[in-house]
C-alpha cells in the first residue's frame, strides 16, 4: 500500500460504521472476514475504514426501476 493510500484512510469507531453501513454488528463482522470491508485495531478499539464501506456499498448490484422490470 502507498503512502497516498494510506492517508486516504477514514477510519471510524465500529458504532459508527454500523451507523453508516446500515448493519449490525454480526454483519459487519462477517464483512470484515470475507475481506470486504477493512478493518484496523487501535488498541482495544476496532476501526472501520470508511472508504471501504463505500466501496462495499458501490460493488451491490443495483434494483432496476419497476417499469424496467
């Protein structure tokens, strides 16, 4: 990871993540281990990169609109 890379991080406590990520804490925990949103622990804390709840949002396939359907 470059140096650009990692000051482009936004990490959160794990509340607020769930709070922006709209899940609880089990799937939080599951996304975390299936890599696809990352984690950092800082201390007794765990920190969530809030770009990658972005990016984990971006990558979920999109509902067409009900008259495409």
């Amino acid at each position: 990871m470059s140096d650009d890379e990692k000051q482009k991080r936004n990490l959160i406590p794990m509340k607020a993540a769930l709070v922006k990520g709209g899940f609880k804490r089990t799937k939080a925990y599951e996304l975390i281990d299936a890599g696809k949103i990352d984690a950092y622990k800082m201390e007794h804390q765990t920190m969530i990169d809030a770009n990658s709840i972005d990016a984990y949002h971006a990558s979920l396939p999109r509902i067409p609109p009900s008259g495409a359907r």
